[in-house]
C-alpha cells in the first residue's frame, strides 16, 4: 500500500516555491561562509571577504528587503508606492535615536544625556519623543511601530476614499517630500540636514569590529530570509488571493462583497513595518541617517529594483535590489563620469527587452521555444 506525502501544513507554501527555496538557501549560505571567509580565513587568501565588503554586502540585504516589501503591495495588490523610502527612513531614524543615546558622555561635547547636536544647538533638555530610546527593546518596537502607524493613518483616509492609480502614488510621494522637509529642520529634534551619526556601538558591542559587522550580516540576512516567508505565506493564502483579485479587478472584487480598503489596508500596513526593519537594520552598518533618504527619487529607484526583478514574484525583488546596486557600486567605482548613463542604459534595456522583469522573462527563454523544429512537423 502506498502512502503519499503529504508536506506539513506550516511549509508547504514554500515548499512549492522553487525561486523562494533557491532564494532561502542562498541567504543560508551567505549567513555561514561571508562571516566565515572574513574572521576565519587570512586577509592573504583570495578567498578572504574584507570588511568593507561584508558591510556593503549587508547593505544590498537591507534594499533586497526594502524591494520585498514594495513587491508585496505592488505586485500582488496593484498598490504602486513612490513614498515608500519614508517608511524605510523612520525605521532607521528610530535605530539611530537608540545609537545616539548609547554614545553617552563619549561624544565631543561629553554630556550623558544630550547628543552633540543638541548641544551644539543650545538644546536644554532631551525632548519627550526621546524618552525609551535607551532601551534596545524600545527602539526595536518603534522601528516597525512608527512605520505601521503611519502607514495606517495614511491607508485609512486613502483607502476608504478609494483613492487609486497614479493618483495614490502621487500621494505618497508627497507625503515622503513633505517628511523630507520637516526632517531638514533644526528645530525638529533629529539632527537637522546632517541627520543622526557617530555610533559608537550597539548592544555593548563595537560597532567598528569585524564580529559585528559580520553580526549585522547575519542578522540582515536571517529577516529577509523571514520576511521573505512572511510575504510568501500572506500571498499564497486566501488572503493573497484577495489581493490578487483586487490587483486584477478591484470594482469587481469589491461587488463580490469584500471590504477592499481593509485587505489593502492591512497589506500597506505590513509592508511598512517590514521597510521600517530593513532601515533599522541599515543605519548601523552605514553610520548614518539623515533626511536625504526621504528623497522622493530614493522611492522612485526602488520601484525600480523591483521591475528590473520581476514584480510579482518576492524573489524577483530581492534579486533586483542586489543586481542594480551592485551594478550602482561597480560604475560609480570603474566609470564615475558615466556610470548614470551606464544604469540608464540597464533600466532602458530591460523595459525594452524583459519587460516583465528578468523573473517573469525567464518562460519565454525555455529550450522549448529555441529548439529547431523537426521538418515536416505538423503547424
């Protein structure tokens, strides 16, 4: 008698996902030997990762994340955010503030309680958003907490107004250009244009040693690996085909009965907390925050990752993100005079040629479609 297999309810999402196994054991692999080739392997070895690279590493992660939580609104329920390095940017602010307030009487000014900006500044006490920042649990919470509080706040007027299309996107892009400004403020509380820097370490540790940054690493790597089976497990649910089907038809979505602004709204919510966590995750291996990355073209260039990847599929994402900045580091470092015309020239080629992504182009590729036909072959 035979007995089929049957996967266990808790993964068998993934287990019919081959892009999202591949994916998985990939970041797996990455998380042993790029911490393992740096601190183990001699600095002589051509197999040794430098440091620098370990860190650059970890920040293609924290995009591939931010990619992923694009790719979730966008290319599952048709919600097309040009606002969402905002949400990315507030994660990082919230894990900034917790590095500042570790720095303690270390910084130039020596004062326990104030960062050197405020003092600078002629600050006389630590402003009441401050307060909790001391404690890494606390940032963390506010991490994925100011983002989906935003979030809700701005999905809940906009999607209960119906409030669709480009019209949406315009909206978020403002939104992102209004926090930028406000952000630039000296009187705001966070730093002004020269933002939140100088950390000096994280949980006790050294932020300059190589065991954290192959820490930070780890880390980047093991929540995109999570998130990616968040995502996957929202969008292969009942849940995610609702998204689908108000990415596809909403009116008729919303005729079947469903309350579209509350699954649109719970989806926006998430992948806000989830661009909130990759920004907490890139402040400490860049050393800095500032409201530049409110840059409403910084949300525009993530859009892109995501279509050069291949919206709607989660992997594709993350391998946009990777190629384009790795791309971004490697002509900005051989051709700084033309390397904007070298990316143009990437972006204009895939709209021209993979117009669904690299993911979604790959079926038309298949040796099927290449092979000769054998003469006098039935049409």
């Amino acid at each position: 008698m035979k007995h089929s297999r049957i996967p266990l309810p808790g993964v068998s999402f993934l287990l019919a996902d081959r892009g999202g196994l591949v994916l998985l054991g990939v970041l797996a692999a990455s998380a042993v030997l790029v911490p393992l080739l740096n601190l183990a392997v001699s600095p002589d070895s051509p197999l040794h990762v430098p440091n620098y690279m370990v860190s650059l590493l970890g920040k293609y992660l924290t995009f591939a994340l931010l990619a992923l939580s694009v790719d979730l609104i966008w290319g599952y329920c048709g919600i097309l955010s040009l606002g969402h390095g905002a949400f990315f940017t507030l994660g990082g602010y919230a894990m900034g503030m917790h590095l500042m307030r570790q720095i303690g009487d270390r910084g130039v000014y020596g004062n326990p309680l104030l960062p050197d900006f405020m003092v600078f500044l002629n600050w006389k006490e630590l402003p009441w958003y401050w307060y909790g920042f001391d404690s890494f649990a606390f940032a963390a919470a506010m991490v994925v907490l100011v983002p989906g509080a935003l979030a809700f706040v701005f999905g809940w007027f906009a999607f209960r107004s119906r409030v669709t299309g480009v019209y949406l996107s315009i909206i978020t892009q403002a939104m992102t250009f209004a926090l930028m400004l406000a952000f630039f403020r000296n009187d705001m509380g966070f730093g002004g244009n020269n933002g939140l820097t100088d950390f000096k370490d994280v949980l006790g540790f050294n932020l300059q040693s190589n065991g954290v940054r192959a820490g930070l690493f780890v880390a980047s790597a093991l929540a995109l690996a999570a998130s990616y089976a968040v995502c996957r497990f929202i969008v292969s649910s009942r849940l995610g085909q609702v998204l689908i089907g108000v990415r596809d038809a909403e009116s008729r979505t919303r005729f079947l009965g469903y309350r579209v602004q509350y699954y649109k709204l719970f989806v926006f919510v998430v992948s806000a907390m989830l661009a909130g966590l990759a920004g907490a995750l890139y402040v400490p291996q860049v050393g800095i925050i500032n409201p530049s990355e409110f840059t409403p073209a910084n949300s525009i260039e993530i859009v892109i990752w995501v279509a050069v990847g291949g919206r709607g599929h989660l992997y594709g994402a993350v391998l946009g993100a990777v190629l384009i900045n790795y791309a971004k580091s490697y002509f900005t470092g051989a051709f700084p005079d033309f390397w904007l015309f070298f990316l143009g020239g990437l972006f204009i080629a895939t709209t021209l040629f993979l117009p669904r992504g690299i993911v979604g182009s790959l079926p038309s590729f298949s040796w099927a479609n290449w092979k000769p036909r054998t003469p006098g072959a039935a049409e």
